[in-house]
C-alpha cells in the first residue's frame, strides 16, 4: 500500500485520477443508496417505470462508454474527453436540483447522468497508462488504491446524510450534495490533469477505425466474459437499488439505517480491497471472483430476513468482503484482456457498471412482478454464484 501511494503522489495524472475518482465516489455515496426511494417516494414513479428508467439509462451509459473508450484510443486527447463528462454530470444533476422536477429527473437519469457515467472508465484508462510500464503487482496496487478512494467517501458522506436526513432533510436536497461532488469533479480535472492528459510523452493512438474498435470489443472472448462479470456486479447493484425499499419496509428508521449500513460496508470495504494484490499473486482473478460470489450471496439471502432487527449489521462482513472484489477486480481484469487498449479496456468496466444495472433492472422487475424485494435479492445471489461459476470455467478453458 505505501508503494502505491508514493507512485500515485509521484505523478500528476494519478493524482488527478485518484481525486476525481473520489468525488465520483462521492456523487455515488448520495445517490445510490437512495435511487429507488428518490423515483418512488419523491418523484413518484412506480416500480415498473423506476425498473425502465434504470434500462434506458443503463442503455444509454453503455452507449456512452463504449463511444468514450474508443474515440479516447482513437484520438488520445483524454483530458476534454474526461471534461465533457464531469460538466455534462455538473449540469444534469444541478438541474434536478434547481428545478426540483420529475422531468428534470428523468431527462438527467436517462441521459445526462450517462453521458458523464463514461469518465470513471477514463479514469482508469489514464492510471493505467501512468504504469503501463510497473510491475504487475505495482499496477493492481495503484488501481486497487484508487478504486478505494471511490469506497472513502460513503464512509464519511453517508453518516452525515443520515444525521441531515434523521434531522428532516428532505430527499431532494441529495441532489445538492451530489452537484457539489460532480462540480468538485470537475475542478479537479480541470486544474491537474495535464492538458494532453498525459506526461513525458505523447500517446500511441490505436489506429483503428471505430468499427474495428467495436469489433475488437464485440468478440466473443471479450463480449462473454463482458456479460459474466456484469452478472456477478449486478448482484451488489440490486442490493443498492433495494436496500433502502426493504428497510423502509422493515423498521421505522429505515432511511437513516440505509445511510448507516451503506456507510459501515463501505467502511469496511477499503481494508478488504488493499488486500486484493496479495490475492492476486496467489490465485486467478476468476477464481477469486467465484469465491466472492459466493460471500456476497450470502448476504444477500440473509438480508431481507434480518433487515428489521440488529442482527443487519453483522452482515456487513460478507458485504464488505464480497463488494470489495466484485467492484475493484473487474478493472484489472479488463486491462488484461485487451492491454493494448487502455481506453477501450477502461470502457469495459463502464460498460459492466450499466450491464449490471440492465441485469439488475430485469431481475428487480421479475422480482416485484412475483413477489417482494426480498426475491430480488434471492434472484441476484443465485445468478451471481451461477456467473461465477460460468467465468471460472471460461477462463480454466483459455488457459
């Protein structure tokens, strides 16, 4: 760990890209765990039409990303890329806030918000030219370190909107705090990242045309492992989006233990995600990956059943555990599929990020058409053990 903080203060494009990653952490420590009752209970969508805007956003984020990815490799001017993003978000959230409106919502939700969704992908794609030419353990330790600066700020965001929200703040106002984080966002890329988004050199651009790009992207190798790891992903995505219903429904103080619980895993996250490294010199991502499919099922079929009682916070263990691989892996397991493309590979982890919320978005509607948020749950974890599974096997056969 030391290692990677020395190397990340040691360059200005890492630590452009650690901070942005932070106030995109956040963003996402204001809206996340509280998307579902922001659509429903303040806005005053149904499930279903909260289920189709999670679809279409997630469409229009992969759209984004892939777009980003490839132009980014294309062109290498990522510093105007990554600034497009972070003032699209800027002006999508701020005008939810101002305007206070269900349109407003869902024009950002389904638009805005995934134009600027593309720029944690670019993020990595930039670290991970910064140690392009490290050790590999070098380059997991950095991304690791960065990913957690993601994690940091639900350990300090989300026990002060459980207090602000314990208080009587009204909902709406977590779009205040989220303009403030993308805002923040956009400082800091505009003031640190070098203007070619790069030191010591210019980047190779890839020389593909765009339809190669995709086609590279598109092969099944990539295209298969792609949908695998975004079922695995969309098993912590569902435990976000219903978090916050079941407490609701489960005890009187079910929007400020949402906050409270949200921030303890978080918490705990960042510990488990600094031992990743050490994980992968010993294993293969895959098997690594089954196993915290494994552990994060657990919690989400215990969850619904303890939701109501003390016995929550104990699943935070398994929560943490299983989150902190689900959501720090899969970038270094895309940079390794395609290395020679660190726009590309970076746009992947995108790409998971909104083909999880696409999967999530079709087992949460299952769910509720049958039966409860409990069942989202239960749906969620067994997917994800069969995706695990399904990639461990994939990958044994490649090897």
């Amino acid at each position: 760990m030391i290692d990677a903080i020395s190397i990340i203060a040691a360059s200005k494009r890492l630590r452009a890209s650690a901070l942005a990653v932070v106030c995109i952490g956040a963003l996402a420590a204001a809206l996340a765990p509280y998307q579902g009752l922001i659509a429903i209970k303040l806005f005053g969508f149904t499930d279903a039409q909260f289920a189709a805007i999670m679809v279409i956003g997630a469409a229009a984020s992969v759209v984004s990303s892939l777009y980003t990815g490839i132009i980014t490799d294309q062109w290498a001017s990522r510093r105007t890329t990554a600034l497009i993003c972070a003032g699209t978000t800027v002006v999508g959230v701020g005008s939810v806030y101002l305007t206070r409106s269900p349109i407003a919502y869902l024009i950002a939700a389904t638009i805005m918000i995934p134009i600027g969704f593309a720029l944690m992908g670019q993020m990595f794609a930039i670290a991970r030219l910064a140690v392009i030419e490290r050790a590999p353990a070098d380059r997991d330790g950095v991304m690791s370190l960065i990913r957690a600066g993601f994690a940091l700020p639900f350990v300090i965001v989300l026990p002060l909107l459980s207090l602000a929200i314990g208080q009587g703040m009204g909902l709406i106002h977590l779009y205040g705090v989220i303009t403030l984080a993308a805002s923040g966002c956009l400082i800091v890329l505009f003031t640190l990242l070098p203007r070619d988004g790069l030191e010591g050199g210019e980047e190779t651009k890839s020389g593909l045309s765009f339809v190669q790009s995709f086609a590279e992207l598109a092969h099944p190798r990539v295209l298969s492992r792609l949908l695998l790891i975004a079922t695995l992903v969309a098993a912590n995505t569902i435990y976000m989006q219903t978090m916050g219903l079941i407490f609701e429904a489960s005890h009187a103080a079910g929007t400020a233990r949402t906050a409270q619980l949200a921030a303890l895993i978080a918490g705990l996250e960042i510990p488990f995600m600094m031992l990743i490294p050490w994980f992968t010199a010993r294993a293969t991502k895959s098997t690594i990956l089954l196993g915290s499919a494994f552990v994060y099922a657990l919690f989400l079929l215990l969850f619904p059943h303890v939701a109501g009682g003390d016995a929550v916070w104990v699943l935070a263990i398994p929560a943490a555990m299983g989150a902190a691989v689900l959501l720090t892996l899969p970038i270094a397991y895309f940079q390794d599929l395609l290395a020679a493309r660190p726009g590309a590979s970076s746009s992947l982890q995108s790409v998971n990020q909104v083909t999880s919320q696409l999967i999530a978005g079709g087992i949460f509607w299952i769910g509720t058409s049958f039966a409860s948020y409990g069942l989202v749950m239960t749906i969620g974890a067994l997917t994800a053990i069969g995706a695990g599974i399904a990639l461990r096997i994939a990958d044994r056969q490649t090897h």
